[in-house]
C-alpha cells in the first residue's frame, strides 16, 4: 500500500486486512485496541474504516439483516472486501 504507514505498532495494510473481523468480533480485545489506536492516529485508515463500517450498517438495514447476526456480516464484509480489491487492483 503506497503511503503505508505504521502507527501503534500495525501497518495500514495489516489495519485494513483485520477491519472486517475487528466489526464482527473475530479478533482479541487486545488486537481490537491496537487497530482502534492506529485508526485514532491515521487520517487515511480513520476515513476508511468509517467508510467500512457505514457502508455495512447501511446494507445491514437494506437487507433488512439484523445487526448482530455474524453470518449476516460476515457476507456483507466480504462482498465489501471483493469490491475493494477490484476497486485497487492496479489497471492496465
């Protein structure tokens, strides 16, 4: 990731990598505060992540799934995810 910076100990990447499981409460209390530290402190990865989770909140309500069924979210992140890599795959 061009501008990848490190902040509270994670890179952008590994952040972005873990912000889906980090939504649905996949990774450890401890791995959450770091990626919440690194989001508080990286304007780019704060912007994304509040995209992420807006974006999943809103698809939960369309599809009319409620927020706390995991599958549910675990769907909508990773269509989320698929997109997102089409979306930065370099073109050409």
């Amino acid at each position: 990731m061009e501008g990848e910076r490190l902040v509270a100990g994670l890179h952008c990447g590994e952040v972005l990598a873990d912000l889906s499981a980090a939504l649905d409460g996949r990774l450890t209390a401890e791995r959450i505060r770091r990626i919440e530290d690194h989001v508080r402190d990286c304007e780019a990865c704060k912007r994304f992540a509040g995209e992420l989770t807006a974006s999943v909140r809103a698809l939960r309500e369309a599809l009319g799934e409620p927020p706390a069924d995991p599958q549910a979210e675990t769907r909508l992140l990773e269509r989320l995810q698929e997109r997102l890599r089409e979306e930065t795959q370099p073109h050409g």
